[in-house]
C-alpha cells in the first residue's frame, strides 16, 4: 500500500511525501497524481524517506518522473541502486 501526503504546494512548486510501497496499482494512482500536480505547479519533489519497496514497475515510473524534472529527495540507497541499474539497461 502507498500513502501519498502533500506537505507543500504553492505557485513555485510542490511536495509530495511518498509512505509504503510503489508497487502494483500504486505505480499507476502515483503517476495520476504526480502529472496532475505538474499541471498546476511549476516543479515537483517527491519525499521518498518512508518508501520500503518499490518493484520494477515503480522503479520506472519513478524514473520517468526524473526525466520530467522531478526531484527526488530522501532516497534510500536501495532505491538509489535500482534507479541506477535501470539507467544502464
């Protein structure tokens, strides 16, 4: 399961806080949520501090959301490695 807060949002940009684990129908409701926060604010970061697990599926996501110019903060190590293994696919 994966709680989704926003902790701030304003015109310059937003705060998401990401808790549980990116995986199966969470990796989609994140992306929703994610791209209609970038609709309306300039920038976005994703607080990633209390994310246990994360499968392939929102490994990718997540890294497509980079791609668009989120930044991710609070990473954990693990997360960081997968995120980089999927960079030398």
């Amino acid at each position: 399961m994966l709680k989704i807060s926003e902790v701030e949002s304003n015109l310059q940009g937003a705060l998401l806080k990401l808790e549980g684990k990116i995986s199966g129908d969470s990796v989609a409701e994140m992306q929703r949520i994610c791209h209609s926060v970038l609709e309306g604010a300039t920038s976005l970061r994703l607080d990633l501090a209390e994310v246990t697990f994360a499968d392939r599926g929102g490994v990718k996501a997540l890294a497509e959301l980079r791609s668009r110019g989120v930044e991710m903060v609070n990473c954990s190590v693990f997360l960081t490695e997968q995120l980089k293994a999927l960079r030398s696919e």
